[in-house]
C-alpha cells in the first residue's frame, strides 16, 4: 500500500483546525497538527512530512517566523501559508520568506486541496536522481535507469552501496569507509565486495571500479 502523505497542520484556532484536520484526512493525508509555532517548529524539526500548512497568525511564534527557522534548519518541506492578511504584500513576504504558496483567509476549500497537490506534485519533481555511468539512480525508489533499458529495482542495500558512491563521484573509497558508511551493522569487508558484485551483475561492470589494493570509485576505470 502507498504511504499517505504526511501534512503538519500549524492552526490556533481550534475550530479551524478541527475542520482542516477531517478535510485534509478525508482527502488522503495523515494529518499531524499543532496550535502554536513552538510546537509547530519542534515537530517540523524532528519529524519528515511532505507538506506544511502553516498559519501565519500564531503564538509564540508566528507562522512566517517559523518557517523561516525550518529553512534555516535546511527543512525545504513546501509549505502554503493561510492568511488573514491577504494584500499583495503580505503575500510578497510570505514567499519571500520561504513560503511557495500562500492563500488568504476566508479561503475555498476546493481551491486549498487544489494547491496543496501542486505541492505534492513539486516534491515529487525534486526526489534527488544522481548520476551513475550510463545512466541515472533515483535515489528514492533505489531504481536505476541505463539509457536504452528498463528501470531496474535494487535491493535496499545495493542502492545504499550505490548511492554513496555516486553522491561522491571523484572519490576513491576504502572497503572499510564503505563498511562503516553502508554496512554499519556488518564487520566483515567482504560484504562490500559481495555487493559490489551484485550491482555489476545487475548494472554490468563499468558501473563501479575497482582501485587495486584501496577500494571502490563509481563509474569505468579512467
Ligand atoms: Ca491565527
């Protein structure tokens, strides 16, 4: 089954809240909700949602304030800030300041679950894809793309492998910085060179180069 969505819901007033929450819940989230930017800031900063719905009129702290925080933080969740101050530039500022949308209160529901799946569609663009030779890794589906074929499927522990390799494409890594890095919970080298083996049976062997006598580099020797 497809995860729900996750949405943080930053609200002080509790009759709003309550209306967004089965709104947003009947339309497919997993709603998590807050009634102040303390509260909101903390849940922002220690669980992974895919979408803010941030208040800009909050206690304690305001909503524009707080999501300043979490872009300080390096949370770049896409947030829509609701707003009783809807003039152009109150909506200036909240996009300068972080937001990608913006919608003022009162506002229509069909036209707020409208905007918040362009959101879901925006995040869906920036899942990080790196390069790997011949193609493309997408990091979050572990799938990798080689020009002219299917995607194919990596097992949760080549993509790791994978991944870190070609997050650092010009680095020459040790079998124990990849054990250390990947295999945290193996103390045998060899499982590097086990999976190492995988990803070249799976994506053909100029995908990973072996260093004589120091380890792994991504791509076909030079
Ligand atoms: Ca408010």
């Amino acid at each position: 089954m497809e995860e729900l969505p996750r949405i943080l819901v930053v609200e002080d007033d509790p009759r709003l809240l309550t209306m967004l929450e089965e709104l947003l819940s009947g339309d497919g989230y997993d709603v998590v909700t807050a009634r102040d930017g303390q509260r909101g800031l903390h849940l922002g900063l220690t669980q992974k949602f895919d979408n803010l719905l941030l208040d800009r009129g909050l206690p304690i702290i305001e909503g524009l304030d707080l999501l300043a925080k979490l872009r300080q933080s390096g949370i770049q969740t896409p947030a829509l800030i609701l707003s009783a101050l809807g003039n152009p530039a109150d909506r200036v500022e909240g996009l300068d300041r972080g937001a990608e949308d913006y919608l003022a209160k009162p506002f229509d529901i069909d036209e707020l679950l409208a905007r918040l799946r362009v959101l879901r569609r925006r995040v869906a663009v920036t899942v990080p894809v790196l390069f790997v030779p011949g193609g493309s890794l997408a990091v979050d589906s572990r799938t990798v793309t080689l020009r002219g074929t299917e995607p194919m499927l990596l097992s949760e522990r080549e993509g790791d492998l994978l991944e870190r390799l070609a997050r650092h494409p010009q680095k020459v890594f040790t079998r124990s910085d990849l054990l250390s890095e990947v295999f945290a919970d193996a103390d045998d080298p060899g499982v590097v060179d086990t999976y190492v083996h995988y990803l070249r049976k799976k994506l053909g062997r100029g995908v990973i180069t072996t260093i004589r006598g120091i380890g792994y580099q991504l791509g076909p020797e030079q």
